[in-house]
C-alpha cells in the first residue's frame, strides 16, 4: 500500500517537473517508509531519492532539486509490506529496463502468479508483489490485470513503445484521479496531490448539491468535488502515446453469468464458505502486523474467526457508545474476542473528537464527511495506528453482494412475479409483509408492483425522491440516472450491479481508503474478492432472500464460522 504521483507532457515538450515533489510530499502519510522519483530528460532515464528515502536507497540515488525537467517524471511514497527491505523500492523497473512501474495496492496471488512466471524463465530480484505485475505486464500487456487478484492503482511507463498506461482495479478499492489538458497529465491518489502541482479547480455545484440532499450516495462516474480533477473508473486503464489517450474498460461482471448456478441451496452455502475463507487467507498474506475490525455483526466476526484460523493473538479494533444501551455493541464484540483469543483494542468517539479532528478529516478525504459511520471509521484506524498494527481487515461488500439492503426485497418479490414462481410468493410475501419495519403493507405491494414494470433506473428514479429531490425537474441529477445501467437479468441482480458498480459502493470505498491511509494503514475488503463476487451475483436470487431474511446464503453459508450467538443475534 502506497501512494503515487505522476506527471506526463504527451506532446514531448521539456517542461518543469519540479512539481512531482510536492505532489508527492501531499501523500507521505500515504507511504512514510521510503520515497522515489524516476524522470526521463533529454539525457535519458534517471532515479532520484528523496527526503524520506531510506539510507540505502540516498546511497544509489542522488537526492532530486527543483531544477528538474523533461517530460515524465514518476513520484513514489512507500508503506512496506510485502518484501520490507530496500528492494521493494520504487519507482521499479523490470530486468530488461523497458517497463518502469509505481504501484499502489496488493496483489494477493502474487505467490502463484510467480511461480508460473519462474516456469516461463523470468527471473526475480525480490519477494515483491511489484515485481511480479511487472514481470506480467511484460508476459501478458494489459491482458495481466484480469489475473491480478488484488487492489490496485498502477501506473506503467514502457521506454520501447513511449506509452504510459494506467490502472485501477475492479472495484476501485485504490483511488486514482487525474486532470488532463491539451499538453499533459497529472495523476495521484489524491486529488490534493493534483492541485499541488498548481491547477486551479473549481466546484463541482453538481456534486455538491447532490451532496447535501443525499449524503454518502454521492460518487459517480468519474467525477469528484472538481470540475478539473476526473478519476479513472473501476475495472478500466488509460493508455496515453503521443497526443492519443484511450480509455478501455478490461474487466465487467459477466451478466450471462447471473442467477445460473443450479447447484442446491446447501452446495451454494458450503462454496460459499470456501470462497470467503480462501479470500480471507489470502489477505492474510503480510510481512507486517494483521489485525481487524470488529463490530460484532456477523461480517466482521466471520472475517476475524477466520483469521485467526492464519494467525493467533489477532488484534481487533471496535468502536462502541454509550448514548444507550442499544448502541453499545460490545457484549458482541467480547463473545468473538474470547472464542478466537483475539486482543481487543476499544475506541469510544466522542464529539469533542469530531470537532476537533473534523477539518483534518476533511483534509484527508479531499471532500467533505456525512455521517457518523465515516467519522468513527477514522478514530478506529487512529487505535490501529497506536496499536501498531499496519494492515486491517474491514467488512466492506457482503451488503452489495448478498442483498442486504432493504430495496432489494420488492425487487425479489417482482423477481418471483415474474418467473411465475407464485407458491413460493404467497409463502414468503406475508412473512416480508409484517415483519419487514419500513413501509405499509400496502406501500410495500405498491413498491412491488411498481418494480415488476419498471426498469431499473426508474426505480431509482423512485427511490432518489424520498430524499426530497425531483431527479426529473432537478438537472443537478442528469448524471445520476445516466450512471444507473437497465442491463438484461432479474430485477434484483440488476439492483446489485449498480450498487457495486456505479452508485453506493464507490462512497464506502472513498472512505476505506481515506480513512486507512491518514494513518499509513492498509485496509483489505475479503467479501470484494472478484471470485467471491462473482459466484455471488451467481446464485439465483432465492438464494439470497427469504420471506423477511435478507443475506441468507451468507448467514447460513457462514453459521458455523461464527460463534452461535453471534448467528442467532437479532
């Protein structure tokens, strides 16, 4: 986990590059363990140190001025966690000098993919992950991202072709934003880094009002809080040579995918288990300290039984309030701390804390913070810092994947209508009828009836306006609908898409990772495995809701990782 920085004059113009050095000291608490700096001038290819730079890094490198000039220039921050020595040290180039690479994120099938780069005859001069998606970029091109099995923002200049590409994985799980004019492009994983380098921004009204009406569900598309500053989206890479920049899409659900599994209830609940317990394994995978959060529902308490099934004295980090008893979870977070033997570490947020931290928070989110979930998120990653540990594991994903949001239940029942599956709905409908809280048993059949017609953007369409907000009449909304995709599969399945995808899922990750990297952390999601997710979005919609039950193949599928109580906890 680090952070990156570039900047690229496509016309070959030499301009400054000075700049590239307070982009990246913008992000040192992104990677305050080394620091680099590659630059191509008119004399050819250099490495720079840096400030931060470790003793034997300043040793090979000189230190970089502000004199500096060409027209690439490459800026690294590293937080060291696979391979702790020098040689993870970036900006990297491979054995042959033609690909040079900076890296933000984790490839967590590093180990196999090594290995069958080792049968392919490449050699390897450290134990990083950096090395490998070097070695498979030149094996493989762009083709390599869709083996990656990770988080990632890459950027990768190839001296032969003279093209500069750049990458960000599925889900967007690492940031990426970049701004672009008719001579260059400056990129980072933050938009801080990009108004460093001196452009001028401008609000971005759109996003702000949508904002403020509707708070978290705010990120679409490429946009960010500044006209100027676009991000690259999910699952796409930028390729840049000469004056020509195209924008690929690599990787997308396959939609034929969805709802084909035919396997029975409980093989689905069992491969399920297996999926989350390998992508909790191999998120495991550190040469520095693992711990978790923990809130004592059932994702986090899975995702710590099972790593401590890898590594014993786990330490957990929970936040707990005593506004009342129904807000202090900690009887729950103490029934899954003894069963693993894990260490828990406890922060109790108060106001005083927000107020005085709330601009700093704002400063390391490049936007401002809705909401109480965001805000604790950061105290919980502060304890984690001062506990010592580097690398956290969160629950982020297992809502998006398996139904846990309340609209998809009409979205469900409209699924049922439509296959003529009506024994099944009138046995499950009175269940969602009385015990489901939100709604009238009439607002809940209208809501289903309405769902059986529409398509999915409409039903959003719907759904926006409960915040107060005519998406019709309101043009501040155009981009919101024009985000949302009608895609051929059941009502439900569509609902998932989007929410992973395009609307809620970008938001939470935002935070993840904003929150995490304020202090040099690096935060891991195992239920956004793209195996997991994908054998997810598999299963027929059944096998995700029943009657008044939202997460059932999760639940049962994870009822005896977890301790009973947990399970059983309403």
């Amino acid at each position: 986990m680090c952070g990156i920085s570039g900047i690229f004059n496509y016309k070959k113009s030499i301009r400054p590059l000075d700049k590239i050095v307070a982009m990246n000291n913008k992000i040192r608490h992104r990677g305050p363990d080394d620091e680099g700096y590659f630059l191509i001038d008119t004399a050819g290819e250099k490495f720079y140190s840096g400030l931060d730079s470790t003793q034997e890094i300043k040793a090979q490198h000189k230190q970089i001025n502000s004199a500096v000039s060409g027209t690439l220039a490459f800026g690294f921050r590293r937080l060291a966690i696979i391979d702790l020595s020098s040689a993870g040290h970036q900006p990297m180039q491979d054995n042959s000098s033609r690909y040079t690479i900076i890296f933000n994120g984790e490839i967590y099938n590093y180990r196999e993919l090594r290995e069958d780069l080792l049968k392919k005859g490449y050699n390897f001069n450290t134990e990083t992950d950096t090395e490998v998606v070097l070695n498979m970029y030149s094996e493989y091109g762009d083709s390599c991202f869709k083996l990656f099995n990770g988080m990632w923002a890459i950027a990768i200049w190839d001296s032969l072709e003279e093209v500069l590409t750049l990458s960000r994985d599925r889900w967007g799980i690492k940031p990426l934003c970049y701004f672009q004019d008719k001579e260059k492009i400056v990129f980072g994983s933050e938009e801080k880094q990009i108004k460093a380098y001196g452009i001028t921004t401008t609000p971005n009204y759109d996003m702000i009002y949508r904002y403020l009406k509707m708070g978290s569900m705010v990120r679409y598309g490429e946009e960010t809080f500044y006209n100027e500053i676009k991000v690259i989206k999910p699952g796409h890479l930028m390729k840049i040579k000469g004056g020509n920049i195209s924008i690929e899409k690599f990787y997308d659900m396959d939609i034929a995918n969805f709802e084909t599994y035919k396997g029975s209830f409980e093989s689905a609940c069992e491969e399920y288990k297996e999926l989350f317990t390998e992508s909790v394994s191999l998120r495991m995978r550190s040469d520095v300290e693992v711990g978790s959060c923990l809130s004592g529902g059932l994702d986090s308490s899975a995702i710590v039984c099972s790593a401590t099934k890898e590594r014993t004295k786990l330490k957990t980090f929970s936040a707990y309030f005593t506004l009342s008893q129904a807000y202090d979870e900690r009887k729950w977070m103490k029934i899954v701390n003894e069963k693993t033997g894990s260490k828990a570490h406890f922060i109790n947020p108060k106001g005083s804390d927000v107020e005085r931290d709330f601009r700093k928070i704002t400063y390391f989110h490049d936007s401002p913070v809705i909401g109480s979930s965001p805000v604790t998120q950061y105290y919980v990653m502060k304890k984690a810092k001062e506990s010592g540990v580097t690398v956290l594991l969160d629950g982020q994903g297992s809502d998006e994947i398996t139904a846990g949001y309340n609209h998809a239940f009409y979205r469900y029942y409209a699924d049922l209508i439509k296959q003529r599956k009506f024994e099944q709905l009138f046995s499950e409908f009175p269940e969602y009828l009385s015990k489901q809280q939100k709604g009238s048993p009439i607002s809940k059949i209208a809501k289903v009836l309405f769902t059986l017609i529409a398509k999915e953007s409409s039903l959003y369409n719907y759904e926006v306006k409960n915040y107060e907000v005519d998406v019709m009449k309101d043009g501040y909304y155009r981009g919101i609908l024009a985000e949302v995709e009608d895609i051929k599969c059941g009502k439900l399945s569509n609902f998932q898409y989007n929410l992973l995808n395009n609307i809620f899922m970008q938001s939470l990750l935002h935070f993840e990772d904003r929150n995490s990297m304020a202090f040099s952390i690096e935060s891991r999601v195992p239920f956004l495995d793209y195996k997991l997710v994908e054998f997810a979005y598999s299963l027929p919609s059944e096998y995700k809701i029943k009657g008044a039950t939202g997460k059932r193949v999760h639940r049962i599928g994870l009822s005896d990782v977890v301790p009973e109580e947990i399970y059983n906890r309403k």
